[in-house]
C-alpha cells in the first residue's frame, strides 16, 4: 500500500495525501491535497480551503516543504470561477508591483477593494498529536499526556505487536502505530510491528478503515469488527501473538478471560484455545477507564486471571505556557499589550490590514525603535541579514520590521501555569502477563546463568 505521512512524511507535501493546515495551535484542519486542476464547487483552482485568514486552494499546498507558511491567494467571493490563467496574470501584476507572497513566489496576494488583505497558514506533516487534536471525534478520545505515558509502560517498541480494542475515533490507534512502526512489511515478513485494533460499532468500524486507507496504513493497523467480549481477540483465527495490550472498554473485565495465555474457566471444554498473546514475552496491558467502579472491577478480575504487579495511575495534565511580555507596546490590537506568542499571527494580521489602508499607520512604525518587533521571527530574520538591511525581494509583504527584531528584545520571557489541573480523563490500570516458561526454555537459561551448576 501507500506510505504513509505519519510515518514517513518525506520533505514536501504531496498530492493525495493527508496534511495538517496550522492556523493556529488550537485551530488544526486535516486536509487530504486534491490536485485536481479542473473547476471544483465554482473554482477554478480546484479544491479550496477557506478560512478567516483567506482561501487557500490546495494546488498551492501540494509540493511546499513541510512547515511552509502559505499565503492565502484567494479572498474575495469576485474570483470564484475565474479562469486560473486571468489569475495567474494578475498575479503577475502583483508580483511585479512587489505585492506577491515572500513564501509561494507566483500566487496571487490580491488587493483592492473586492479583494480583502489576507493572511496565511502553516502546513504541517500529520503526526499523532496534531491528529489527536484535529480529528473527526467519533467517541471519546485518549490524549497525548494519557498514551505517551500509556506507551512507554506498556513498552511498546518497534517491531511490537500490539492489541487495542476499541478502536473508537482511532487517536489512540495512531500513536501506537508509529510507536510499533518498524518499517513497512515485505512479502512473508512478519516480524514487523503491528497494531490489531478491534471495533464493535459498526460505523465506527467502517469509518476506522477508510480512515487507515487513507492515511496509508493497512499494512500496519488490522481492524476488526468484533465485540470482544464475547469473541475475543484473535484474527481469521490466528493469534496476534501481542506483546502490548491497551483496552479503552466500558466493561474491560468482560474482555479480560480472552486474554489468558490458557483456556478461561469457563470456554467451551472441546474448542480449541490459541492465545492472543505472544508466550515467549512479558505481556504489558493498560486499562484506561474513567470511573473508579470499572477500575476496582477490573483490578479484581485481573488479580483472578494472574496479571501481576498491577497499579493504577491518573494523569494529571497542566499547560505551562511560556511568553514574552511586551511592555509599552504601540499597537492598534483590541487585546491590549501583553501579547502572547498565539497572539502575534494575528497581529500580524492586523497590522498588514491596517497598514495597508493608512499612510500615517505605517510612518509611525517605522520609526519606533522596538514597539515593531511584533512581527514573526522568519520574516524577521529573511529580511535581515547581517546588517540590518531589508534582504531584496525577502520581505515582499511590507510588515515594517526593524534590526532590533530579536527574541530577546521582544519582551521579559515568562510562563503562566493554568490555574486548574484539566479535568479527569481517565484512571490508567497497568498489568503485567509473566512470560511462559516451557521445560526447554527452563533448562537453557539455566545452562547460561553465569554461576553455573
Ligand atoms: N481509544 C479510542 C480513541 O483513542 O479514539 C476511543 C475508544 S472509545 C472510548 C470506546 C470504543 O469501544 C467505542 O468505539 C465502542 O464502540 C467500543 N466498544 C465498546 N464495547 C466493545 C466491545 N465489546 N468490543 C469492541 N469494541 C467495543
């Protein structure tokens, strides 16, 4: 199948493939880059991202590095249906009155009164933790504080078979995925990492296997439609052999008997019994439940079934954020002067907007010595090399900027913690599934303990 950008994004965006739009941190859009070039929903640029900071057709998301910021290149309503090659001459024109975009040399930064000043974007290779916060919810979903810490407990690692259930919206799913990630499997290779992901809603069982395609990862995520509590976890009947379990259940104990290393009390006497679990190795498993009824429930029956060293643990989550703070700052913002860092794209916004329509606006920036540093640090920085002077053709966009625009010059750094831990998500139950011992596997490691017989 196709590679997948979560694993391996390479350099640059490609067409048909899954890319995360930054507008900013709490704002991230998924998007899968269309490179169609006929007229799509009345544009003629194909598919079209629209935001408040402008529209953004995918054509000119396609082949950027990753981490490009992207000017939005169409603004007003006026351009809907418009040939693309009038576009492209505008654009020309614009470009030559040195109004184009510093990032995408070539599109259209239109101006004018139906053509609204714009503002621009960042695309970002998808990885789970953007996923987790832009993805289509379906269910609750497992952070990233819960499963980095779930992962390395239950020591996930490349070339890790790994059993989840259930699947749900499938955040958890992808952190895992990459945490197993050993390279994609050749033919007859099965000692590659792998994520055995089981869903009992239908819906959800279809919507995680588009979404798998999709993003380029049926060779390493199985998804099954299965109610595991009563038909347990193995696929066309053969073991999983996992190493790593996660269950986000409401009722894991129910699931619990399936993941014996023998027949649970209780299975039919004449069937046939295969693990799910891999013999040879440790078994690592992690319960994720929010009520303390299903934790004690499931600690007991975990505790009958010989998991060991079972604990629980709760994450408790705070966002420090760190910030400069600007003090006597000249600008025309509605938010005051303390500006933090999610602040400045839009500042810049606004300052382009408002520099553009007034003269006398632009002339005091200009001379204030360290009120115009407001600006973000890659214009900054392109459009002063080392001696402070404008770099031709680096800052196209006329955001006035000054040699003082240093980090350090743009206020005392700071951090403000929330003054609230987040809010409970769940309880962690961890447990450990000791490994096999067979006779021969006895006998040999006794022949190599280093003090002999
Ligand atoms: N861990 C997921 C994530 O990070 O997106 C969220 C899982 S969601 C909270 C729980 C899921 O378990 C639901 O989608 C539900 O349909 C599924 N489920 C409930 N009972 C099940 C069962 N007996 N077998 C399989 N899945 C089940």
């Amino acid at each position: 199948g196709a590679i997948s950008p979560f694993l391996e994004p390479g350099n640059r965006t490609n067409a048909n493939s899954l890319a995360i739009v930054h507008l900013s941190r709490d704002n991230l859009m998924p998007v899968i880059l269309q490179d169609s070039k006929g007229e799509v929903d009345g544009y003629a640029e194909g598919s079209v991202i629209n935001t408040r900071f402008g529209s953004f057709p995918h054509t000119t998301l396609i082949n950027q590095p990753w981490g490009a910021q992207v000017r939005a290149s169409i603004v007003d309503t006026g351009s809907r249906g418009r040939k693309k090659k009038e576009q492209d001459q505008e654009a020309a024109v614009e470009d030559s009155e040195g109004a184009g975009s510093a990032t995408t040399p070539g599109q259209a930064t239109p101006k004018g009164p139906e053509t609204a000043s714009s503002g621009f974007i960042h695309i970002l290779p998808p990885t789970p933790e953007v996923w987790t916060t832009s993805l289509p919810h379906r269910t609750q979903v497992v952070y990233t504080p819960d499963y980095s810490y779930i992962l390395h407990r239950i020591r996930a690692r490349p070339g890790m078979r790994i059993i989840e259930a259930g699947a749900g919206s499938g955040s958890f799913t992808h952190a895992s995925v990459r945490a197993v990630y050993s390279g994609y499997p050749k033919a007859d290779d099965d000692a590659r990492g792998k994520v055995y992901s089981f869903e009992f809603n239908e819906d959800r069982f279809h919507k995680m296997e588009a979404e798998v395609e999709a993003h380029g990862l049926t060779d390493l995520v199985k998804v099954s439609h299965r109610d595991v509590y009563n038909n347990g976890f193995l696929v066309d009947g053969k073991s999983p052999e996992a190493e790593c379990v996660f269950l986000d259940l409401p009722a894991p104990w129910k699931a619990l008997p399936h993941l014996s290393r023998s027949k649970p009390a209780g299975a039919e006497q004449d069937a046939p019994w295969v693990s799910p679990l891999r013999s040879d190795r440790t078994v690592h498993l992690c319960s994720f439940s929010p009520c303390i009824e299903q934790v004690t429930k499931t600690v007991e029956v975990m505790r009958q079934l010989g998991w060991m060293q079972i604990e629980m643990v709760e994450v408790s989550h705070k966002r420090v954020n760190v910030m400069r703070e600007r003090v006597g700052l000249d600008m025309p913002t509605d938010r005051g002067s303390n500006l933090s860092p999610y602040d400045v794209g839009e500042a810049i916004q606004r300052l382009r907007e408002v520099e553009s329509k007034s003269k006398e606006f632009h002339e005091r920036t200009q001379v204030a010595e360290n009120g115009d540093a407001d600006v973000d640090m890659d214009d900054a920085s392109e459009a002063h090399k080392s001696n402070g002077t404008p770099a031709k053709g680096a800052n196209e966009s006329k955001v006035p900027v000054t040699s003082s625009a240093k980090p350090y010059m743009m206020g005392r750094l700071i951090h403000r913690t929330e003054p609230e831990i987040k809010t409970h998500t769940s309880y962690l139950v961890f447990a450990v599934m000791p490994q096999e011992w067979t006779e021969e596997q006895e006998a040999a490691a006794f022949a190599q303990w280093p003090c002999g017989q």
